[in-house]
C-alpha cells in the first residue's frame, strides 16, 4: 500500500539538551522551535526526519521508499503520485526502470550532479588540490558560457570559449586545454552515468601548445645553483639542495614527513596520495641529504609523521625569488626562458641527463610516465653539448 512515512534518524546529542528521567531528549533549535527525541542505547539521539518519505510496491513487488525532500504534505503527495504513475507504465511495459532512472538522473540540478562528481574524484584518491583545481576551472568556464543546466553544455558553447580566450590573449594554450580538460572530465562523468546518451564535447580537441608557450622554463647552471645557494637565507638552503638533488616537486617536499625516510639505507618512500601521478614509489636520496635531513628532525625534534618543513608552496615561490633576486639572478633570459622553483626540477633531470645517465633511469627517478615526457619537458640540452657528441661521433677514435 502506497503511504507517506516520516523516517528515522540517529544523531548526537545537541548542546544543551535536557535528558529526562524516561530517556527522552529535549533540545531548542534556531533559538525557538522545541525539538523532541529519545536516547538510543548507543548514546545518540533518535529522531524523527522533518521530510516526508513515499512508501510504495514497485513493479517486483518490492516495498520501496524514496524521501521527497520535502516537509509539505501536499507536495510529497503528488510525488506519491508521481511515482505510482511510474509503477503502472513500467507495468504495462510502456516504459523500463533503466529509462526511468535516466530521466530522473537528467532532471538532477547541475550543483548536484558536480557534487556527485566530487564525491567520486574523492573516491578516485584524488588530492584536495587537484579536486579544488578542477572543480575552480569547470566553475569558471560554465560561468563564462551562462551554462547552469545540462541542456546548455553544447559543443558550440565551449567552442565559442575558446575562441574569445585566443583572441584575449589572457591565457596561455596550455592554461586554456587544462580548463577544456577538466570540463570534459566531468562530462565523461556524465556519459558513464547515463545522464547523457553520448558525449557532447566528444569532438573538441586541444590546442598546439607548441605554437603558443607563454612560460618556456630552463634548468640552472651550476654557476647559478652556487650563487643560489650562497645567498639564500639559511632555512631555506636544505629545501633547495633536495629540491635540486630528489627531483621532488614542491608540494611533495611540504609534505614529507621523516616516517617517509630509510635512514639507514638513503631511500625515501612516496606516498600515492601525495603525488601528482598518485603513484606510491621509493626512491635513492643522497647520504648527504640524507645526514642534512637528520640533523634537521633531530634539532627540532620532529616526531615520526609530523612535516619536515613548514611551508607550502605559495610560501616555497615567494621565498626563491626573493633569494634570486639576492643572488643577482634574473628571473628571465636573453631568450625569453624563464626560471621558478619548478626550474629545479627540471635542472635535476638536467643534471642527471649531462652525467650520461640514461634516459629510463632519469624517467624513473623522475617519476615519469614515458621517457618521451622527460625529454621533452624536463631536459635541457645545450647546443655546445650536442656539437660535441657529432664531433665525438664523426672521430676516427671513436670507431677504434
């Protein structure tokens, strides 16, 4: 038989509850309206749900209920209605549950379809970082299209974005594919859950991003990592050596914590849920580093899994160009490269590249998907260097 039901729930017990003898729980919300419960014998509090809830008999015979998010009898009667109507049509096979379960997901508001998103980037093991980001540029871009329902995410719309966004010169290609990408990530979302029969932005395709870098980063010199290192303030000296010597990105070195170091055998442990490609790893570290780093634990006397250092990356950025500037370095070249804290990244691998490592190892120390990644991005090579291989190849010696 088709009712409506009020639910119950179990909560704690609210500040300033009164308890009486009979277990009951009296409370005052919002400073005036009287809310009445009963203690439970796990301590919480049981009370009944303000909304109303449809109790019905599907087409299975199974009991079911759906809340109607709603504290109006009148309303969450004709959602009743509503879905006794939809028994009766999946009855006489006029429609499926499947169909109908689509429809419904298609009427849900787009907030809530973007929470839902959320929640399943959180169970993806996604970092709050990446998550904010994300959801920052598809906010952004929607807000810039007027896009506040399904019916308005269209190929042309976003298109049409990204047309203004070339002729503005504002963002960089790069910046302008990384919005395009989280957009289409959740779109995807939506085609896997049924909520779109296929993939409106299916077609779109990212810009060259070769033809229009904004920011072409270099690796330093070793003339310039002393000059770095000299003019630095002192607390920031350690975190530029590991910085320079592990490789790590700057939000993984603000992270650590000295459970993550095998002292003993110079090794570090990356954890997934702190990396960019959210991929456990372990990784060789420098004894000298290695000895740095105890004596830092040691003189502050940082427990097992408190943070080594206490900065994040914001903070890492304005300190390095301060300690630049003191250094005499210039932030930009003759060539229009440019030098920032990911720059020491970059001089790792570098580094790695010109002591004749070979290229799967620099991969691998540097956590990369494919080699072809840390060529690319991550190496510079110097002219000088590359006409001394071709001579090196074209001598007669080197046949012998």
């Amino acid at each position: 038989m088709s009712t409506l039901i009020r639910t119950w729930k179990t909560i704690p017990i609210p500040p300033g509850a009164v308890i009486g003898d009979d277990k009951t729980v009296t409370w005052i919300v919002g400073g005036k309206k009287k809310r009445i419960g009963k203690l439970s014998k796990t301590g919480r509090v049981s009370v009944q749900s303000g909304t109303w809830t449809a109790q019905f008999t599907d087409e299975t015979g199974k009991v079911r209920r759906v809340s109607t998010k709603t504290t109006n009898r009148s309303i969450a009667e004709r959602i009743l209605a509503q879905h006794e109507k939809e028994v009766d049509r999946v009855r006489l096979g006029i429609v499926t549950r499947e169909e109908l379960e689509k429809v419904r997901i298609r009427q849900t508001p787009l907030h809530e379809l973007l929470e839902q998103f959320r929640t399943k980037m959180m169970a993806g093991g996604n970092t709050a970082v990446y998550i904010n980001s994300t959801f920052q540029k598809i906010s952004s871009l929607f807000q810039d299209c007027n896009i506040d329902s399904l019916m308005k995410i269209r190929r042309e719309s976003i298109e049409r974005w990204v047309a203004d966004e070339i002729k503005r010169q504002v963002r960089s290609a790069r910046t302008i594919n990384s919005y395009i990408a989280a957009v289409k990530t959740f779109v995807l979302y939506l085609s896997d859950t049924g909520v779109f029969v296929s993939n409106p932005l299916k077609s779109i395709r990212k810009l060259n991003e070769e033809i229009d870098r904004r920011r072409i980063r270099r690796a330093m010199t070793k003339e310039e990592i002393d000059r770095l290192l000299k003019a630095a303030a002192e607390e920031h000296v350690l975190v530029y050596r590991l910085l320079l010597g592990t490789g790590l990105r700057s939000t993984e070195l603000s992270l650590v914590t000295p459970s993550q170091f095998d002292f003993e055998h110079c090794r570090m442990r990356i954890e997934a849920t702190r990396t960019k490609n959210k991929r456990a790893d372990i990784l060789p570290v420098r004894a000298d580093l290695i000895q740095a780093l105890r004596t830092r634990i040691e003189a502050n006397r940082i427990m097992p899994h408190e943070r080594i250092f206490c900065h994040d990356q914001s903070q890492i950025r304005k300190a390095f160009y301060l300690d630049l500037q003191s250094a005499g370095i210039e932030r930009r070249d003759s060539q229009g490269r440019c030098i920032d804290v990911h720059s020491m990244r970059k001089t790792f691998g570098t580094m790695l590249a010109t002591a004749g490592v070979p290229l799967t190892t620099v991969q691998r120390l540097m956590r990369h998907s494919t080699p072809q990644l840390t060529a690319k991005l991550y190496i510079d090579v110097d002219p000088m260097n590359m006409k001394c291989a071709l001579d090196l190849f074209g001598n007669p010696v080197y046949w012998i």
